[in-house]
C-alpha cells in the first residue's frame, strides 16, 4: 500500500550506462550512487482514484474534442440582420407590384 492506493510492485535488474545518480553543486556535478534495481508501481485495480485520476489526464490529451471550442451567444443572432433585409426587400417588391397593378387599373379606365 501507498497511502490508501493498493499497488503492485515489481523489483527488476538494471542493466545499462544509464544507472547513476548525480548532484550538481555550483558548475559541476558529483557522483553520489549507482542504482542496480528498479521499482515499478503498478496500479492494483481500475477502480482506483489514481487509476481514474491518470486515464482523465491522458483522455483530456488524446481527446478531439478540445479543438471544437463553444461560445456562449452573445448579442443579438448574427442572421437576424440578414432576415430582416430580406424581409424588407421582399415587403418593397410587394409594394411595388401594388403600385403597378393600380396603375394599369387607372390606364385601362
């Protein structure tokens, strides 16, 4: 156990230049030991905190979606304005037929 998390441990041999540890004091850096072992932690279950905790984060990254970014509305609807000239126009063009009709009328006369 570490804290409340069950895990399980693996001890493997290392093998490989890469296997020491260095402090750095001021412009260089000292040898303080060689390690010979690794320790894995694995998660015991998916049922976790930190198994949710670690799949959440990595979900976040790989996740599509955050490149779709929603904004709230805000002002009037951009397609409002073009509804009403079009509504405009259209009233102008009844109108205007209107008038035409009524002047042929007259003429006929």
């Amino acid at each position: 156990f570490v804290g409340a998390e069950e895990f399980d441990i693996l001890q493997v041999p290392l093998t490989g230049a890469h296997s020491h540890l260095y402090v750095k004091h001021g412009a260089g850096i000292q040898g303080q030991a060689q390690f010979h072992n690794k320790m894995m932690f694995r998660i015991h279950s998916t049922d976790s905190y930190t198994h949710r905790k670690m799949t959440l984060r990595v979900s976040d990254r790989v996740s599509k979606s955050s490149k779709v970014k929603t904004l709230p509305a805000v002002g009037r609807n951009p397609e409002a304005k073009r509804e009403e000239l079009c509504k405009r126009e259209d009233e102008r063009i009844a109108a205007q037929r209107r008038r035409e009709n009524m002047q042929k009328k007259i003429r006929e006369k």
